[in-house]
C-alpha cells in the first residue's frame, strides 16, 4: 500500500510541475515575453542555459498544440513535430 501512495504522491508531483510549466508557458507567449528577458537574472550560465532551451522548446510545442486547435497541423503532424523537439533537447 504505501508503494501505491508514493506512487500517487509522484504523480501528483509531476502534474503539479507540468501545469506549473505549461502556465508560465502560456504567460510568457500571451504577454510577448522572451526568453532572454525571463531568463536575465539567473546568475549561472550552465542553468541559465538549461532553462532557456527547455522555455523555448516549451513555447514551441504549445505554439503547434495552437497550429493544430486552428487546424493548421493534424494530430501526426504535431506529434511528428512535438517528437523532433523533445528529442532534441533531449540529446544535448
């Protein structure tokens, strides 16, 4: 049992980290801000850089999600897209 409410505890967790992100995501392209300007005061250029990628990466699978709700993009063709980018960052 207490495996299953560490699990539910994880879950919770990364939810709540994943609509954290997405929120400031969607704040960052409703208010025209940039990356750079979001980024400015972190002092550490290795993290400041890590942020940086995972923001832009961010805002362009939110901005295909948005191409796909107009149907600029079908649902392969996002995930296509969404794939190339995850991968991506993940490989740096």
């Amino acid at each position: 049992m207490q495996d299953r409410t560490f699990q539910q505890a994880i879950q919770d967790l990364e939810s709540r980290l994943i609509n954290g992100f997405q929120g400031t995501v969607n704040h960052m392209i409703k208010h025209r801000t940039t990356v750079t300007k979001a980024t400015s005061e972190i002092q550490d250029e290795k993290v400041r850089g890590v942020v940086k990628k995972t923001l832009i990466i961010g805002q362009m699978i939110t901005l295909l999600g948005m191409m796909k709700d107009l149907h600029l993009l079908n649902e392969a063709q996002y995930h296509e897209f969404a794939e190339y980018l995850m991968n991506s960052f993940t490989y740096e």
